[in-house]
C-alpha cells in the first residue's frame, strides 16, 4: 500500500505542473529511485494506471532510473557500491554512511499540448509536496 500513496503524490505534482503549464497533456515521468528505497516499480506502474485514469496524465508512461547503493567508509575512507557484506572490502570497517541509494524523485514531465477530443479531468491537486 506504501506505494499507492507515493503514486498519489507523483500525480498530485504531475497534475499541479500540467496545470501551471496551461493544462497540458502529459506524455511522460521520468522518475529517480534509489535502491535502497522502498519503492517498487511495478506496483508504482500499477497503481499509475489506476490512479491517472480520468485525468491529463491518463495512459503517461513511467521511466524509471535506478541509483545505485553507495557507502563511504568513515574508517578509511574508501568509497564502495553495496555488496552482499555490508562491510568496508578495503578495511573491514562497519563505520559507513550512505552517500547514494536511498532518492526517490520526479526528474521530469514531459507534455503534450495536443489533447485529445474527450475532454480529460485536470484535477487540482491543491498545495501539496
């Protein structure tokens, strides 16, 4: 369920800047999601479908980026990519912060200004994130 209410988010911002852009048709989102995030494509996908029906961003295709998990020693400070140990692999050091991996965002919207002839719901999302 904790990515039906991201998807919610991500349309709520979708619609807003639709909106601002004088009620644009949108085509495309391009998101950045972390692999440390909890964040599932697929279910993001699915609940895409079913939550933009009705609206301008109805039928927008979901590009996801992935980021890969990256750590900084703060023993010896080697920089890694996550591996099965969590460890530091030059010196063994469980000390390590988390520099990447952990985003979730909207990267960007791309519109169409050509609607089409059913008149489509642009709903106002309000203030929001």
């Amino acid at each position: 369920m904790h990515e039906l209410m991201v998807t919610e988010n991500i349309l709520e911002i979708t619609l807003r800047h639709a909106k601002q852009a004088g009620d644009v048709r949108v085509t495309d989102l391009y998101l950045v999601v972390g692999e440390l995030s909890s964040v599932i494509d697929d279910s993001v996908q699915f609940y895409w479908d079913f939550v933009s029906e009705g609206t301008s961003a109805e039928g927008a295709k979901l590009h996801f980026r992935r980021i890969p998990a990256e750590f900084t020693c703060n023993n010896c400070g080697k920089t890694y990519h996550l591996t099965d140990n969590l460890t530091c692999p030059e010196c063994e050091s469980s000390d390590t912060r988390i520099i990447a991996g952990r985003e979730f965002s909207l990267e960007a919207i791309e519109v169409s200004e050509d609607l089409p002839e059913s008149p489509l719901v642009v709903a106002d999302p309000g203030e929001g994130p």
